[in-house]
C-alpha cells in the first residue's frame, strides 16, 4: 500500500459544492441583514415623512418667527397692549421649547423675529373659526404672505436665508376672536407654493371663550415639526389618548396648562422633532390614522 494515498475520503468535488454552499448561506445572510435594515430606515423615513418637508423640517439652530396679527374687516380690532401680551406669551412658549430642548442635549435659538400689524391690524374679509373637523381653511399661510405683498411664498424662504442666519421658517397668525387654534404643516406632494412656508393660526380666545395662554403657542409650534396629537382627534384614537396618558401624563401634545412649566415634551414627539436620534418600535403605534 501506498503511503502517498490522501488520507480524506471526501472527493474533491464535493468539497467544493460544500463550499459554494457556504458561500451562498452567507450571501442569504447579508441579504437579509441589508433587507432588515432597508426596511427599518424606510420606516423611520416615513415616520419622519410630516416634518422632513416644508420650511420648518427640524426644530434645531436658529428658527425665524413671522407673526402676524389679523381682525376681520368692520369687526374690533387687537389693541396694542393685547398684541404685546401675544408676544410675551409667545416668548414665553418659545423660552419653555429651548429649555425643553436641553434636556435632549439640543440648542434652538429663536432670536430672529419679525412681525406684521404690530401697529394696525392686517384686516380681512373673513376668519373661519377653527372647529378640529378637519376642514379647516389650510391656506392662510399663502394667503397672509400674498396680502402682505410678496409676489411667491419662497420670496420670504429666499429672503430669511440670504438676510437672516436661519434655516427653519415658521408663520405664527394671531387672530381676533374666538375659535380653535391649529397648525399648517407641509407634506411630501403638496403644492410648494402654497403649503412650503409653514404656519399656525392661534385664536385670541378658544371656543370656550379662555384667552391664549403660552401652552397652545408650544403646542402649535411643535404640530409645525411633526409632532403628533396625543389626545383623541379625527385622527387619533381614544385608545392612544389613554396609553398617552399613563405613558406621557405631563406631555404637551396631550393637554395644556395654564402654567407652561407644568408640562414637558415626550420622547415621541422629542423624536419626531429632531430632538431625539432613535426611534423605538413601539412609537408607531401612537401615530394618528384618519379615521
């Protein structure tokens, strides 16, 4: 016998069909881990899809505020001294976000602020009342800048980027009267024009006649960077409200106060603002869906 015979019993062509198989079992693995992950940022992406679009995409660095004082045409005007109280109250609201913000190790800086009808009201023909149906008018953003006489809404995008060290633009619309306050976000496939530059309207007083208080500015200014409702809507359930509730009971998506301080942003909503970099899984399930 010779001692030159191969000590192994397996033939060589088997080897390398093994072989080819261990190579294809690790490229079944990385496929999967790459889909694993494919479909996980997807998600992420289009939980983030209401506040990656439109000029206030991140509530981060230096935001400019446009406010803007309305009263319908032939009805009381705002006095003076109730616009500086507006004002206060919104810096007020606008000083609870930057402290909220560091807490999550986040600088935003709301310095850069202009204004219109500070000194006489911007008078138009109609102000529909906010109701929470749904319908509520969702131009008033547009609406507001062409009556100030910009020719395109980008004109004040242009010009806030080229004058003002800001990259997050928001509209806040204060009108004389009564009626429920509510924001205008912009979304992926709507018409740039008219929904790009974001905004919200806040009543003098809400429908129960309370004055605004610096909570529901807060509030409103969050909705505008995608932070969602934690209270029963159209489009949030009951069912959300209660976990929200027992989960989040200072968070301010969930209800005001009369004292700002009282309340806080939630993780979920620190997340969807940009404030917190990840997402956990159970978060999808307080999304609102309309019903």
């Amino acid at each position: 016998m010779s001692d030159l015979m191969p000590r192994t019993s397996i033939p060589v062509e088997r080897f390398r069909t093994t072989g080819s198989r261990m190579a294809m079992a690790r490229t079944v693995i990385i496929l999967f881990v790459c889909l694993v992950l494919f479909v996980h940022r997807t998600a992420e992406a289009q939980s983030l899809e209401s506040s990656s679009y439109g000029s206030a995409s991140e509530l981060k660095g230096n935001v400019y505020t446009l406010s803007i004082f309305i009263s319908k045409d032939g009805r009381e005007s705002w006095g003076y001294r109730e616009k500086l109280e507006v004002l206060r109250k919104q810096e007020e609201a606008m000083t609870w976000i930057r402290n909220q913000a560091l807490n999550y190790g986040v600088k935003v800086n709301f310095d850069a602020m202009g204004s219109y009808g500070l000194e006489d009201d911007i008078k138009v023909s109609t102000i529909d009342r906010g109701t929470a149906s749904g319908n509520e008018p969702s131009q008033w953003v547009s609406r507001m800048l062409y009556r100030l006489g910009y020719k395109s809404t980008h004109d004040l995008v242009e010009w806030v980027h080229s004058n003002i060290n800001a990259m997050q633009i928001q509209v806040l619309i204060y009108a004389k009267g009564r009626g429920r306050s509510y924001a205008m976000s912009s979304s992926n496939g709507v018409n740039e024009e008219l929904y790009f530059v974001e905004g919200a309207i806040v009543y003098e007083q809400d429908n129960s006649g309370n004055g605004v208080v610096s909570s529901v500015i807060a509030h409103e200014i969050l909705h505008l960077y995608g932070a969602w409702d934690l209270y029963e809507t159209l489009s949030q359930s009951a069912e959300n409200e209660e976990r929200a509730r027992r989960l989040f009971p200072s968070s301010i998506m969930r209800r005001i106060a009369d004292d700002i301080n009282e309340l806080e942003v939630d993780e979920v909503s620190a997340w969807l603002v940009g404030w917190k970099p990840n997402r956990l899984a159970w978060y999808e399930a307080l999304r609102p869906k309309r019903r």
